[in-house]
C-alpha cells in the first residue's frame, strides 16, 4: 500500500506544479484569466519551482495538463496528465479542481517577459514556479528536464 500512497503524494505535489503552469520581476505584470489564457494555451512550458522541482508541461482549451515532473529536482522523472476541468477560470483567476484535496487552489500569474510568466499560490507568494516557453521542435526526442537544453 505504500507504493500507492508514494505515487499519490507524488502525484499532489505534481498536480500544484503543474497546475501553476495555467495559472515577479522589475517588469513583472499581473495576468488576468484571459491574458494566461492567450499566453499559455497548447504552448509548452519549462519550469523550475521554489522547492527546487522542475519540469515542463502543456495545458490545453479544455481545462487538462500534461507533462513530466522532477519533484525537488533530483530522482525519478514522473509523467502527469490531469483530467479535462482541473483547470477553472473564476472571474479572473485561475484555480484548480483536484479529486482528494480539500480545497480549490487559486493562482496569482505574473508576466515576466514576453514568454515567461511567475506563477505563486493566491496567498502564498512563496510558493511559485516560473515558467519559460520552450520554442517549438520537430524533434522525435523525449522532453527533457535539463535546463541547460531549454
């Protein structure tokens, strides 16, 4: 039973990862739902976290998010798909709706450049991602992790 309770916490901290991906600096502009919207939208992302995770994904029109995770930036690399309707727009934040979690996270989104943005829990400026948009490849190559090919 352990193993299932590991891919589940795993599975957690992915999810709030990821989900920052839908969701500053001297520059830094705030991002209303629809800016993050046209930003983000079919567009992948690489990210590095706070806690030191790392990863890139994709969110698409229908509220889903796939990618890979590294949690704190060291061992296995997990892949992540979440369900159409895990990501919610609510006026003008984003939030999330996850199947075990007692409450619906809300993002704060931040532009940083023109394809970079800071995402951070809604209250909780400490716990952020920032995310840059990876240019588009051809490549058949499996998405890495490694910053340094970003």
């Amino acid at each position: 039973m352990r193993r299932g309770g590991e891919l589940n916490s795993i599975a957690r901290r992915a999810i709030v990862m990821v989900i920052l991906l839908a969701s500053g600096s001297a520059r830094a502009e705030s991002l209303g739902a629809d800016s993050a919207r046209h930003l983000v939208l079919g567009k992948l992302f690489a990210f590095t976290c706070f806690d030191g995770s790392r990863g890139a994904g994709r969110v698409y029109g229908d509220g889903s998010v796939a990618g890979k995770i590294q949690v704190r930036g060291s061992g296995p690399i997990h892949s992540v798909w979440l369900p159409p309707g895990t990501l919610k727009v609510k006026g003008e934040t984003v939030c999330a709706s996850l199947t075990g979690m007692p409450i619906e996270p809300c993002f704060d989104l931040s532009r940083t450049d023109d394809r970079s943005f800071r995402g951070s829990v809604s209250g909780l400026n400490f716990a952020y991602c920032d995310f840059t948009q990876r240019p588009r490849s051809h490549s058949s190559e499996p998405l890495s992790l490694d910053p340094m090919q970003w």
